[in-house]
C-alpha cells in the first residue's frame, strides 16, 4: 500500500506554490507590464509571495481569487485591504462567506470604481497624473493651523473623480495617517508632509512600505541622506520621474 509521508505532502504543496507562482509572474507582466518591468523578476517575486500569503489570511485559497487579490494589490496598492480609501472592500475580506462569492462582491466594486474614477480609457487617471507631475514639481505652501483643508482641496484638483467617490471622512483619515507617516522620517515641514499624503493618494496608503513601490522605501530608510529636508526633495524629485514615465506611456498608448 502507498503511503504518503506528511513531508512529502508538504513537498507537493510547495511544488503547487511555485507554479503558480510562475504563473502569477506571466499573469502579471501582462496585467501590468510597466511596473512588473520597473520591478525586475526578484523584486515581483517577493510581491506575489507576500500577496499570496496575505491572500490565505481572508480564505482566498483557490486559484481564481488568490489571483484576484494580486491583480487588487497592483490596483490599489499592497495594503489595500486596510487602505482607509477601499473600506467597503476590507469589510467584504473580512466577512464570513464562500471566498468565491465574497470575490464577485468585490469585483462588483471594483468595475463600479473604475468606471466612476478611472473613466473611459483611463482618461480621468492620466488627468490625474498630470497634475500630480505638477504638485510634485511645485513648492505649495500649506498653512499649520489649515492644514487638512487645504490638502482636502488639493486632493481634490488632483482628482476630482476619486476625491468625489472615496469622500471627505475618509480622506480626512487618510491625511491624518500620511501626516504621522511623514514625522516618523523627521518630515517636519507642511510641504513634506503633503508629499507623503500624496503618495499615499497615488499609490495606496502602505506605500512607504509596498514591495511594489520599493523606490519609496529605499529613499525614505536611505542612511546616507541624513537630513530629512534633502531626503523629501530626493523622494519629490523620485515620484515627478515616476509619474512623468507614466504620462509618457500613456502619451504612446500603451499598458502601464
């Protein structure tokens, strides 16, 4: 009689692991070719381990919805799930339920979003880029004593869809959050501040920490930038190069 050993089970489990694994990597250079190729294959490697292993954490065990949670996590940045900006899609992850229905919940929302936010053709997300190049480019003043309301406003001319479509509570929650991101880096400054906030509008509220973003992290822990005033104009001057390679790509009309 054959007999299959606990360690060899786990064997066949990790071999299993590993292929899908390649399959996420082809799956997601076609999902989103212009980061997978920023990236590197290492760098995307470690991304897909760690999101199929948060994915297990709310039951997406089976193909299509481990999947699913990859392509969110490029959408919306790899902490989405406890992104003050997706609530209704944290309460979906952490409700009880068949994983595959609770997938098609999210789905659901996200089509809405996209059609609501990112527009036809993404139009509405390359307007968004465009005037993010501009507020990274351009000094803005904040006042101390205002400061929530007046980012609350430039949130909203940076993109006015997704502003209108998260809503002001959240938003708040958001700045909040970015403001004690930023001191834990010495960011003293409003305008510093309000970078951080930013990044965290573009690219997900964990940014400072996402394996899909690592150039933020890299410049934000970089021990040879000592000053935390140089350090904020070496991550300024890192995210207008970002999002002018995005405009650009958008300009050729390809996928980014």
């Amino acid at each position: 009689m054959l007999v299959i050993r606990a360690e060899q089970v786990k064997v066949f489990e990790q071999a299993a692991l590993r292929r899908f694994e390649d399959e996420m990597v082809v799956h997601s250079k076609e999902f989103t070719p212009r980061l997978c190729e920023v990236l590197g294959d290492e760098q995307l490697r470690a991304a897909l381990r760690q999101a199929m292993q948060r994915a297990t954490h709310y039951g997406f065990t089976n193909r299509g919805p481990m999947r699913f949670y990859i392509e969110l996590r490029f959408l919306f940045g790899s902490h989405f799930d406890t992104d003050p900006q997706y609530p209704a899609m944290s309460e979906v992850l952490n409700a009880s339920g068949d994983q595959m229905t609770r997938a098609d919940q999210i789905y659901e929302g996200v089509v809405d979003y996209h059609a609501k936010v990112a527009g036809e053709n993404n139009v509405n997300v390359r307007k968004s880029l465009e005037a993010l190049s501009v507020f990274a480019r351009k000094p803005v003043s904040f006042s101390s004593h205002d400061f929530v309301t007046e980012m609350l406003q430039h949130m909203t001319r940076i993109f006015p869809q997704k502003s209108a479509y998260i809503g002001k509570e959240a938003l708040t929650k958001l700045i909040h959050e970015g403001r004690t991101e930023a001191q834990k880096y010495g960011f003293t400054t409003s305008h510093a501040e309000a970078l951080i906030v930013v990044l965290m509008f573009a690219f997900g509220h964990g940014c400072t920490d996402d394996p899909l973003y690592p150039w933020i992290s890299r410049t934000l822990n970089d021990e040879k930038i000592i000053d935390p005033a140089a350090r904020a104009e070496r991550l300024e001057k890192q995210a207008v190069t970002w999002f002018d390679h995005e405009l650009a790509k958008f300009q050729k009309g390809e996928q980014i």
